[in-house]
C-alpha cells in the first residue's frame, strides 16, 4: 500500500518536470540537465517500488527506505515549487508602495481575480494585506497588494533554520488563516510600524468551509486531488478527503514542528499506509507522531 501512495505522488512530479513552465524556467536558470537527470533518478524508483510489492511493509528496514524516499520526492517537489514562485516573483513589478502580481488574460485556469475577490472580502482584517488595485494592463491581468516583508522561510533560514520555542508560539498566536496552502513561503512579515505583523499571502486556493447564507458547511467528499503543498498538506488531503479548518489546523502544526525542528522528519506515508490498514484510529496517530517528535522541554 504505501509504495502505491508514494507512485501516486511520483506520477504528481512526473507532470511537474514535464510541464513546458517548468522547461522553460529550467533553460533560463541553466539547470536542465539537472531536470533530466532527476527525471532519470525517479525512473529508477519508480521501477524498484515495482518490486516493493512483493516486500514485508512491516520490516523496519523497509520503512526506512520507502521513509528516505518520501523525503526524496518530497525535497524535490520543494525545489520545482521554489523555482515555480521564483520565476512569478520575477515577473511581479516591486514598486515604493506596493507589489503588482500579474497573470497572462489568456490563461487557462486564471486565479488573480479571484483571490482579488477574497482580500476584499477580508479587507481590513489582521494580517490580511490591503488590496491598491485589481484590473487589466496590457496583456495581463494585474493586481497590486501591500508591499511586504520578508517570508518566515526568509527569516528561518537568516536564522540558521532554527527558531526558538518563543518565537514559535508568538507566530502560532497570529497564524489563524484557512488557505488550503499552509506553508511558510505563504506568511510575510510586515513593514515599518508593523514589521512584528505576520500577513498571509497567495488565496489563489483558498475555499469557503460554509455557505454565507445558510451557514450550512460544505459536503464530506472524497477521491479530491491534493491541493497545496505536499510537505505540509494533512493525512486527509492526501487520502483525498474534501478540505476544511482541520487541514489548516494540522498543516499549521506541520509548520510549527518545521521551525521548531528544522525540518520534518514525518513518515506521513507510514501514517497513511496506517489509516489505509485500520491498524489505529486517526487521534492516536496524530497525537504519537507529534509526542515522538517533537522536543523534549
């Protein structure tokens, strides 16, 4: 079973190296023989998670492995993701009083106005930057936002990837957004008189957990794509379970135990596999995967 999971997630990173953004970004970066070469590199997993099938899942050094190479993928995905945002960020327009995102009009799936939608709706809440303008320029749609401060990732890594408890739990006190995309590139620190303001960015994803006028809240469904980020999404994201204020509660603990550890060290697919058998009930497992790692005080 969980070296099905992990070929699911795979097949997610195959289309990701093969999308013509990404070779795109890859020739003006200089890094496509890379690309290729990690193309290769997951080839070869993919053909030994083949014979994984016919292995004792319940053999430690098997964890391990299938551990390492969720670990693999997943460092992998962070790296396409990181070039992905990169090459956003470059075509964003950095000016004295704000921040221009921009999106070709002829885009597919276009998501500029909608997360416009979303910080009007917001509009004047704590930690939510002020919408300047949304419309057309030219060949784009273009949306001008707050300029803002550096990303916690920024600060953790200035930091030497490691934060204390203290500053670990003054970030949880104001991290109380649902997105469907909790990570750390997503939370920026604000300017001047409200440098110590964390603000959340990038709604592209988020969704109404209820109905504004019923307040009735949205179905249980199942078999859903994973959205947002695989490295912090929740068990039932990845079980493919509809999404609500429980995944961003536990893709915010995922985050927290990042800063404090200085990475994950999850064997989320482990958990999965778990959740897959009914070998033990979803609280218990939550609760023994943060008691086991998280650090002694």
């Amino acid at each position: 079973m969980a070296e099905l999971v992990l070929s699911a997630f795979l097949g997610v990173l195959f289309e990701k190296l093969a999308s013509a953004a990404l070779k795109s970004i890859a020739l003006n970066k200089g890094v496509d023989a890379e690309i290729k070469k990690w193309q290769r590199s997951l080839n070869q997993i993919q053909g030994v998670l083949a014979d994984a099938s016919h292995k004792e899942i319940t053999s430690p050094p098997v964890k391990r492995w299938l551990n390492d190479l969720q670990h693999l993928a997943y460092d992998i995905d962070d790296i396409l993701d990181g070039w992905v945002t990169e090459a956003m960020q470059s075509e964003s327009t950095h000016k004295s009083e704000g921040i221009t995102n921009k999106e070709s009009v002829k885009t597919k799936h276009p998501q500029l106005h909608y997360e416009a939608k979303l910080y009007m709706l917001l509009q004047g809440g704590t930690g939510v930057p002020h919408l300047k303008w949304i419309g057309v320029e030219g060949e784009y749609n273009a949306m001008v936002i707050d300029l803002l401060g550096p990303s916690l990732e920024d600060l953790f890594n200035y930091c030497n990837r490691k934060f204390t408890l203290k500053t670990v739990l003054m970030l949880a006190d104001q991290m109380r957004f649902s997105s469907r995309d909790i990570k750390p590139d997503n939370f920026l620190m604000g300017l001047g008189r409200k440098a110590n303001q964390v603000y959340i960015i990038d709604y592209g994803l988020a969704k109404k957990y209820r109905d504004a006028q019923t307040h009735k809240h949205i179905p249980y469904r199942e078999n859903k794509n994973l959205t947002g980020t695989a490295r912090y999404a929740s068990v039932n994201t990845h079980l493919g379970v509809e999404q609500s204020r429980r995944d961003d509660l536990e893709s915010l603990g995922y985050v927290l135990m990042y800063f404090l550890r200085g990475r994950l060290n999850i064997s989320l697919l482990y958990l999965i596999v778990c959740l897959f058998l009914n070998k033990l009930p979803k609280w218990s497992l939550r609760f023994g995967h943060f008691c086991h790692f998280s650090p002694k005080l």
